[in-house]
C-alpha cells in the first residue's frame, strides 16, 4: 500500500512540473505586457531581469502555501485518501483547464482555478463522506472553510474593480502631467515620478519578501515592519536625487528604468503569490505522505489529516527548483508570448487588426459614454477641454517603422507596473491571494482607457475583448469547480485507480492543444512572412497572394462541383472549411491595405488605387465561391435528388473549360505574361458563352418538364457564381497587370 501512494506522490511531483509549465505561460502576462508592449528594451533584457524577480520570488513564496493545505477546507476533517483524491483531482484539472486558455491566447488566474477546483474537489470528497455516514447535507459546513474561501472570493471580485478604477485615475494624472510629449516634461517630474514609482516598488517587494520568506528571520521582519515608513521616506528622497544627478549626468531614460525596476518586482510578486497554485498541492501531498509513513502501520483510510493544520515549512531548495523551472518556461513558452499579444492587443495605443468582433454589450458601452462625453463637454469651460486635449495629442515628433513602433509608452507602462505592484502588495499584507492576472489586466485595461487609446475606431473592439477575457475567467471558476468536483466524485466512488485513468486524460488533452496551438502558429507565421515592409518586395508580396487566390479558386471550385457529382458529402464539407479559411485570409489582407498602401514609395503612389482593386478582387472571388458551394453542401446534406445525368455530364465540362481558365491565368501571373492578357479575355469570353448555353439547355429542361424546381435553382446558381467567379477572376488579373506596370513607372 505504500508504495501505491509512493507512486501517488509521484505523479503530484509530475503533474506539478505539467503545471509549472502551462501555468507559467499564462502568468506571464502578468508581469511582461508592459515591458514587451512598450518596447522598454531588447526582449534579452527584459526576460533576463523577469528571470531574477521570479528566481527570488520562488524563495519568498512559502507563506503562502496554506491556502493550499487548510485555506479552502478543514484538513482534519478528511482521511489520508480522501485528501489525496481531493489533491490529484485538482492537480489533474488544472494542468487541462490552463492548458486550455493557454492554447486559445487568454490570459485566465491561476488563483481562481485552484480556489474554486480546491473548492469543488472538496466539496465532492465531503459529500460522499456525508452520504456514506448517513450524515445531513448540512453538516458540509463542518468540511469546507466556506468564510475563508468567500473572503478569498470576495478580494479576487473585489481586486478588479478596483485594479481598473485605480489604473484609470493613476493613469489619467499621469497623463495630463506628463502629455505624450515626455520630453520636456520628464525634464521637471521625471526624477519625482520614478522616485514615487522605484519607492512604492521597494514597498511592494518588501512586503511580498517580509511576510513569507522562507530564510527571513523574525526580527528582520519586525525590523523591517516598524520601520516602514523611514525606509519608503529614505527611499523616496534617495532614488529622486539619484535619478536627477542621473539624468543630468548620463540623460539616463528615468521611465525605461521604472519599467525594468516594476517588471521584476513584479516578476517577483507572480513567482511569491502564485507558486502556490502550481506547487503547493503536491507539496501538501508530499507532507501528508510523510506523516502517514511516520505513523507506522496505519490505514490510509483511518489516518486523519489534522497535520495539515500546522505550520508551513517549504524548504528553500524546492522552490529554488520551481523557480529554475518557470524561468526556462518563461524563455521557451510560444504560448505565453499568445497570451501576452493577447493583453497587448487590447492596451494598443495606435491603430491596427482587432482580434475580437464587435458585440451588442460593447456597442451599447461605447454609445453610452460617447452621451455621456457629449455631457460633460457642454457643462465643463471650453478652456479646461481644449487644455486637457492637449495633454492627450500624440506626439507627432515621434517616428517609428511598423515594426519597432511600441503598443504604448513607457510612462503608461510604468503606471501599469506601480499600480499592479502597489494593489497586489496590498492584498498580500492582508494574506489574500489575490489573482495577479486579474489585477495586472484591469490595471493595464484602466490605463488604456485613460490614456484614449480605445478611441471610436477601436472602442466597440477592445470593450468586447475585455469582456471576453472577463467571461473566460467566470468560466474558469465555473469549469475548475465542475470538473474538479467530478473528477474526485468518480475516483471516489469508483476507486483509486481511476486517477490513472484521469491522468492519461489528461496526457491525451493538453497533446491535442498542443497540437491544434502548433498548427495555428505555423498558420501565423506563413502569414507574419507574407507581410513585406520594403516598397520595392509590394510587386513580390501581391504577385504571390493573386497566385495564390487564383490557385486555392481553381482547387475549390473543382474540388467542390465534383464531390457534388460523386455525392461525396465530406469532401464538399471539407471544400466549406477551405472557403472559410480562404475567406478569412482575404479578409486580413482588405484589414491591412492602409498599411500596405504606406509602405509604397511616393512616386509609386499612382499604383495605390491598383492594390485596392486586388484586395477587393480577391473578396469578391472568395464570396462567388462560398455563394456556389454552400447551396450545393446544403442540397446534399439534405439528401436532395442529385443532378440527372445530362446535368452531371454538363458539369464535368464545365470543370474542365474552369480548369483551363484558370491555368493561363496562373501561367500569366507566375510568369508576368500579361502580353497573353487578350488570350485569357477570349477565354472568358467563350466559357461565358458556354455558361449561357447551359442557361438555355436547363430552359428548355425546365419546359419539358425533366427537373424540379429546387434543382433548377440550384442549376441557375451555379452557372451564375461560376460566371461571377470568371469576371472577378479576370478584374484581378487585369488589376495586378496594371499595378504591376505602373510600380516600375
């Protein structure tokens, strides 16, 4: 029996290292936004300084760890197995469920997924208990520490309102005393404002070091307590002067140092406040392990928990191993940098692709605060509006490629770090885990409503994001308590190696994600090589995205018509999912025309008009094909009497004349034939004839009476989107055949 849970503790130890991992790449949102999003400095040096916060975090962490062992429920209430089911049942749920966030770029708290799988697993475990002894569902109270876990809740809900609250007003003073124009303006407040941000910092880490360090002694943290406010007053007076006499001497960037400064205390605040949800469970598997072999001969079943309760002792060495761990995580992670585009995205300062749509809560947000602005411009003086607008002008001085261009600057990314730090420090004084990822993301949310950066072009975007990230995390409470609770139902119930059962799951899941998340960022990265900032690559980058419509044009249409021939329902329903992703890559392209148009040289700015046509072209192409083949998919799916024979015949001609079409036109672009131009328009011209042929053969079919009505419309439909199909095909051609010609002018 004991090397069962030997092999018990084991895979805790597995699963912990599976969740250091995936937990990691989500966290790192937290605390590389910022830095990364400003552009602070080369991405070796912020990821070096994020690497030493989370290094000395890890050794600060052990304070924390009885959340994990006694913060959610009553340990002595429980046997050895029961807190073992309960252990694994939330380690395997949460490797999936963050695995899962991770793979689709949201950032979700890992302290709300272990509180409430914690929480569900619990409260499954106890209600089998209960039901075995015969007990009422009342006596639940007696197993779950619900007064602990509401106030956990309660501080998480709490901390986004206030993060974002907090963030915005910060963030607006900052603003309207330093404008976009930082510098003149640094030349005065700049040494205040990092020795306001580097002293609140050194409060931050203090706190997050003091309270749970696991080699502090006890009188260097009363030392450091009593004498609090001296050490924040001397370490605002100090770093003011510093940074002065560093500016005048060195003209040192104060911001860019603030950020560095914030981005490891932050670092830092992320390995000490939630190395717990990775590592503090299978830590209290381990100790509950230990305290069974060393009772002797007892049953696991009868041997209760109340050593739970006790004092926390990690020692240093584990967490030195954690660290190590979330450090190589944090450097190799795709996942993570998906996650962090994903919050810079949405805290952009400029225009650019919005990766989520539109919804009817947001359009409405965004209608009621234009009313609103509308308002309060009418009651306020003109002159107090028209001098705060200038504050929030853009500094036009500034010059930056699309490449090196920041999401935002380095002073709203310093509010974003001060803030964050300021509030999570706060929340880790009172002893509550508060979700670093919640109150990092609500903070730089606030500042980038503050800072105008959700204007009315974007706005009705970035309001939906957030509410979709917002609503992921209310399904991350909802799915960890869910699954967690049923996963510890089943092995309870049915036995404990169900666990194995659960584990292999879980193995089977997070490689399908990973999987799926290699496939979309191979997808990401053809797309990123297809985007050509040097003017004189356009002709290169349009030659090869016309190929490459006329090719997957040609490929869809044949493709499609005959497995409606054939009746081959799942080669059709393949055909949709390709129009779908056609579809959307033209899209992309129409998205970044204004850009594109940017890029061309001044004198080549005639050719401007030439581009637009292509992208337009290539939307026109791909809505003729989804009009020709969705009705198709749908009369077959339906089971719908196919073509009669004749039909069929027709349609197999008409793939072959489509086919030639669309060769030469191939053989134009690819080899910038354009001469041959007049050949392919008599090509047009004769498979337009032959469409209308077809029209009159399907006429008199209809007047003998040999086809149905839906067959007829389904007929006319095709001969319809397949003529569409052809013009549009050629107004591409000839659009790229003119920019072509005139680029080399």
């Amino acid at each position: 029996m004991e090397q069962f849970y030997l092999i018990l503790v084991v895979v805790l130890f597995a699963l912990a290292i599976s969740d250091l991992v995936v937990g990691v790449s989500n966290d790192a949102v937290n605390f590389l936004n910022s830095a990364i999003g400003s552009k602070a400095a080369p991405k070796w040096i912020i990821f070096t300084v994020a690497s030493l916060g989370v290094l000395v975090g890890a050794t600060f962490s052990s304070g924390m760890m009885e959340v994990a062992r006694k913060g959610i429920f009553h340990p002595d209430m429980f046997f050895f197995t029961e807190i073992m089911v309960i252990f694994m049942a939330v380690m395997i749920t949460d490797i999936i469920l963050l695995d899962l966030f991770n793979t689709f770029g949201l950032p979700t708290s890992t302290t709300v997924s272990i509180v409430f799988e914690l929480l569900g697993a619990a409260v499954a475990v106890s209600i089998v208990k209960i039901s075995q002894a015969g007990q009422s569902i009342a006596e639940l109270h007696r197993y779950i520490n619900s007064e602990k876990a509401l106030a956990i809740i309660t501080g998480i809900l709490l901390s986004v309102i206030v993060a974002f609250v907090v963030g915005a007003l910060v963030q607006y003073i900052a603003r309207v005393i330093f404008s976009f124009k930082t510098n003149r303006t640094l030349k005065y407040f700049g040494s205040i404002f990092g020795g306001i941000a580097i002293a609140a910092m050194t409060y931050f880490m203090i706190i997050k070091g003091a309270k749970g360090a696991s080699f502090m002694s006890e009188a260097t943290v009363e030392y450091l307590n009593v004498n609090m406010t001296n050490i924040l007053l001397i370490s605002f007076v100090g770093w003011t002067i510093l940074l002065q006499l560093l500016y005048w001497v060195f003209k040192i960037d104060i911001p860019k140092m603030i950020v560095l400064v914030g981005t490891f205390g932050l670092a830092m605040a992320f390995a000490g406040n939630d190395l717990v949800n990775f590592i503090g469970v299978p830590l209290a598997g381990f100790s509950s392990f230990k305290a069974w072999v060393a009772a002797g001969a007892t049953s696991p079943e009868t041997f209760e928990m109340g050593m739970l309760t006790g004092p926390v002792a990690t020692p240093t060495y584990m967490l030195a191993i954690a660290g190590f761990i979330m450090i190589i995580t944090l450097i190799t992670s795709r996942k993570a940098q998906s996650v962090v585009a994903t919050s810079v995205d949405l805290s952009r300062q400029s225009e650019g692709e919005e990766r989520f749509a539109s919804s009817v809560f947001s359009r409405s947000m965004v209608r009621t605060t234009i009313s609103v602005n509308k308002g309060l411009r009418k009651v306020l003086p003109a002159v107090v509006i028209n001098s705060l607008d200038k504050r929030f002008e853009p500094n036009k001085e500034e010059q930056f490629s699309d490449k090196d261009r920041p999401a935002f600057d380095k002073i709203r990314a310093s509010v974003n770090l001060v803030v964050a730090g300021i509030l999570i420090s706060i929340g880790t004084s009172y002893k509550l885990p508060l979700s670093t990822t919640y109150v990092t993301f609500m903070v730089a949310m606030g500042t980038s409503l503050a800072d105008r950066a959700w204007d009315r072009e974007s706005a009705v975007y970035r309001i939906s994001g957030v509410f979709t990230v917002i609503g992921g995390w209310f399904m991350t409470a909802l799915v960890a308590f869910s699954v967690a609770a049923f996963i510890a139902w089943v092995i309870s119930i049915s036995g404990q190696f169900m666990i194995f059962v659960f584990v292999a799951v879980a193995i089977v899941m997070v490689a399908r994600t990973y999987l799926l998340f290699k496939k979309r960022a191979q997808e990401n990265e053809e797309e990123e090589a297809e985007e050509v900032d040097l003017s004189d690559k356009i002709i290169e980058k349009t030659k090869k995205q016309v190929f490459n419509t006329v090719m997957n044009a040609n490929q869809i249409f044949s493709v499609s018509i005959d497995s409606f021939i054939k009746e081959d329902r799942a080669h059709l329903k393949e055909s949709m999912e390709l129009i779908k992703k056609f579809q959307k890559k033209v899209k992309k392209a129409k998205d970044k025309v204004f850009p594109t148009i940017q890029t061309l040289q001044q004198e080549s700015m005639e050719s401007g008009h030439c581009y637009v046509q292509i992208v337009d072209y290539q939307r026109e192409v791909s809505h003729s094909l989804k009009f020709l083949i969705e009705p198709l998919y749908k009369h077959l799916n339906n089971n719908h009497k196919p073509f009669i024979e004749v039909q069929l015949e027709e349609m197999t001609d008409l793939i072959n004349h489509v086919d030639e079409f669309f060769n030469l036109a191939l053989h134009l672009v690819k080899e910038n034939q354009y001469e041959k131009f007049d050949e392919m328009l008599a090509q047009k011209e004769a498979l337009t004839d032959k469409l209308t042929q077809l029209e009159k053969k399907q006429i008199k079919r209809i007047k003998a009476k040999d086809v149905s009505t839906r067959n007829s419309l389904l007929y006319f439909n095709v001969i319809k989107e397949t003529k569409n199909l052809i013009l549009h095909s050629i107004n591409l051609i000839k659009s790229q055949r003119d920019f072509v010609e005139l680029s080399k002018k």
